[in-house]
C-alpha cells in the first residue's frame, strides 16, 4: 500500500473512530440524564400526591378525580399507584395505562430498599419508599417523557449531521494532508530510480522539503551513496591495482630466477636468490594489504594495536636502505625532548608499514639529492604530524587536486617506474586509520608529505 492511501487510511480511521466515540459518549450521558430527570420528576409528583392525600384524609373516587385532575397533564401517557403503610392500594390515577411490574415491584420495596427503577418497553417506572409526617407510603409511577425523548431524538438527528460532516471534512483533510505529506517522499522515490549508481561521480540527491526527518533521511541517503561508491571504484581499480602491482614483479620474478639457475657456481647464486627474496617479500606485503582492505570494504573490522610510529619508520628505511645503501634520511624530532607517549599511535602494523613504505619509496624516487627529511612534530597533546620532504621537481598546482587520484602521474614522473597507485592506496589506508595525509610545495622544488595522527 502506497504511504499517502496509509496516511489517509490511518489519520481518517483515527479521527473519524474519535469523533464517533465522543459523540456515542455525548449522547449516551444525554440519555442517562433524561431518564434520571425523568424520575426525579415522578418522585416529586408522588411526594406532591402523598401530601395531598394527607390533607384530604378521604378516598372517595370523587377526591381522587380531584386530586388527578390536578396533575394529569403533568407526564403524557402516565399511570400513577400510591398504596398505604400495608401495602394497601389507596389512590389510582385515571389513565388506562397498565402497569405490568406493579407486584414485583411493590413486593420489593422495603424500608432498608426505598428505591428501583426499571422500564417497560419506553416507559420509565419507578418503585419508591417515602415516610411523611410519621405515615409510610408506598408508590409505583409508570410514565412515558414524551418531551424528554423529543430533545433525545433531536439530539440524535444532530449527532449524526455532525458525525456525517466530520467524516466529510476528515477524508477531504486526510487527503490534502497526506498529498503534502507523501509528496516529498514520492520525489525521494522518482529520484532513487532515476539514479544510474553504475557510475562513478553520482550528483548527491537533493530533495525540497522542510521535514527534519526527511532531511535527515536524504543526508544519511546521501552518505551511504557516496560510501557506496567509493567502494565500488575502489574495488575497481583495486583489480587494476593487483593488475598493475603484481603482474611486473611477478615477471621479473620469474625472469630473474631462470636466469639465475643459469649460474655456473652455486656460490655466485647466493646473492641473487637473496634479492629475490627480498622483491618476493615485497610483494608478499603488497598481497596482505589488498587483503586486508578487501576485508574492509566487505565490512569486517581492521585490527588495531599500539605502535611506536618512529620504530615504524626506522625499520622501513632498513628495508629500502637494503636496496639502496646510497641514499640518506634525516630524522628530526620537535621537540628535541622526546615524550614517547605521544609517539604511539593506535593503527594496523600491516597496513601503515605499507602506507610508509610508499611514501619514503616515492621520495627516494622523486629526490634530487639522494635525501629524505623526516621530521616527527609532537607538540600537540591531541595529535602527531609527521613531514616526509625531499628536494626534487614538485607536481604544478593545476595536479595538485588529482595527485590522490587513480593512476594520476604528474609531469615530474616522466622516466620514473610507478603507476599511478601508490598514493591513492596511502590515502585509503590512513583514513582507515581516522588519519590524513596533504601535500604542500612550500619552497622552490621542495615537496612536503605530511601525515596527521590522532593521539588517544
């Protein structure tokens, strides 16, 4: 059922089933208060007969002419019985009108049970006790309120044009509400389908309502469709990204190993089969960080521990020196006074030794002078900076904004082995870490990496 037929269903079911309750209610309290003043109304008219029938002292049916004569137009269609201490009939009204419970109920009044009132049909008849000037009395009335069941009857007929016009009024209201209400949900819903999430850049939805609800239904939408995508693009060039990154080294691989099982000497062997490891290892660790943000992306959460970020550093610039013994990294510390405590960061090993190792490979890549500065900043209590810089052509500010693009190569990568991932796979793995990383060319061929850790 589509949510405007519910908003009309329920609100108008709602108010109508209300206004239906109130108004029974209404006219259920009206009726119970006619029939009790009904007979309050035949109460006084026995006590006014009583008394009369005590200043006469005489039953002649002549007195008793008199005394209903008096009162006869009091109730239309009425029949009035008053019987002595002893039960005795002493007076009877005129009126032909019979009085079927008039035994039962005499036989039930008593001096301890002075009161009941039944009906007849529409007939209100009451049995009363009544003392008066030290003399009992018994009466049973029997009377139709004509006038009382007119106004009963009119309130009816006006109870039910009322119900009638509010049922009108309510499904029109209930309409035009749950038009304006369902309204921006059925834009949200003509725009969901209109959304083509095969490809990459999705506008963000964008929906004309002042409901908080809806607001926050399309901000939340909105988000998980851009989260959405970025796992559907990344798991995309992450295909192009296991394309590129192992299908060289593998080659090499293989290149390297058969030339080597052409040695002559075993001893001469040694060495190459070293680096080979070396490279194999390499690229084992490359194969554990596309599984582990695989992992990620599916949902799964990443393990984290306490890790001391220099130590870090210290042991990925042992594994490039490795390689090339040649080249110089400078570590400096701000302040000079090392607080260890804010040297450790709570991230996964696997995946920042990777993010590091990227970073300082571009910089031995890229550097014009065989040198990489690092400079640790823990000035902050709340978080850790740390500069990778090296002297070297810098990017121009127009690739500035795709430097963490997929496959992005600046003019300063002409000649330079790479692919245009690397980056794009730092920036991934340090947002997994609730970290960042920027790029800045403070000075003339002077290029700064800076990462920012958040300190527990």
């Amino acid at each position: 059922m589509k949510i405007k037929k519910k908003i009309l269903l329920y609100f108008s079911a709602t108010v109508i089933g209300l206004n239906a309750v109130s108004l029974s209610i209404i006219f259920i309290l009206f009726s119970e208060y006619r029939e009790e003043q009904f007979q309050q109304q035949q109460k006084e008219k026995i006590q006014t007969t009583i008394k009369l029938i005590e200043r006469i002292k005489q039953e002649s049916a002549t007195i008793s002419y008199l005394i209903d004569q008096q009162d006869i137009n009091d109730f239309y269609d009425e029949k009035l019985l008053v019987y002595d201490s002893k039960k005795n009939l002493i007076f009877t009204s005129l009126d032909s009108l019979d009085i079927d419970k008039a035994e039962s109920t005499l036989n039930k009044l008593s001096p301890t049970y002075d009161w009941i009132e039944t009906k007849e049909e529409e007939y209100d008849l009451i049995g009363i006790y009544l003392e008066h000037n030290k003399q009992s009395y018994y009466a049973v009335s029997k009377a139709y309120d004509a006038f009382g069941y007119d106004k009963l009857y009119f309130l009816l007929n006006v109870l039910n044009g009322i119900f009638l016009f509010t049922c009108a009024t309510v499904i029109l209201m209930s309409n035009y509400l749950a038009n304006i209400i369902s309204k921006p949900l059925t834009v949200l819903a003509d725009k969901l389908n209109q959304y083509d999430l095969s490809k990459e850049n999705v506008n963000e939805l964008e929906v004309e309502t002042s409901s908080y609800e809806l607001n926050q239904l399309t901000k939340r939408f909105n988000q998980l469709l851009n989260r959405t995508n970025e796992a559907f693009v990344f798991q995309k060039h992450t295909i192009h990204h296991i394309s590129h990154q192992l299908k060289t080294p593998i080659a090499v691989l293989v290149s390297e190993l058969e030339r080597i099982m052409r040695f002559p000497e075993i001893g001469k062997a040694k060495p190459e089969i070293e680096a080979q490891v070396n490279k194999a290892k390499s690229l084992g660790s490359t194969i554990n960080v596309l599984l582990e943000i695989s992992k990620i992306e599916s949902g799964q959460q990443i393990e984290k521990q306490a890790l001391r970020i220099d130590e870090l550093f210290f042991d990925v610039i042992e594994e490039i020196n490795a390689v090339n013994p040649d080249f110089h990294f400078d570590i400096n510390y701000m302040p000079s006074e090392i607080n260890e405590s804010r040297l450790i960061v709570n991230a996964n090993p696997i995946l920042i030794i990777q993010a590091v190792h990227n970073l300082l490979s571009n910089g031995v890549a890229y550097s014009s002078n065989s040198r990489v500065e690092i400079n640790f900043n823990s000035f902050s209590d709340s978080e850790l900076k740390i500069q990778i810089a090296n002297y070297g052509k810098p990017i121009s500010p127009a690739e500035e904004n795709f430097l963490f693009n997929h496959f992005f190569r600046g003019e300063n990568s002409r000649g330079k082995v790479g692919f245009g991932l690397g980056l794009v796979l730092t920036k991934k793995i340090l947002e997994l870490s609730a970290s960042s990383i920027s790029y800045s060319n403070p000075a003339p061929n002077y290029n700064v990496f800076e990462l920012t850790f958040r300190l527990s």
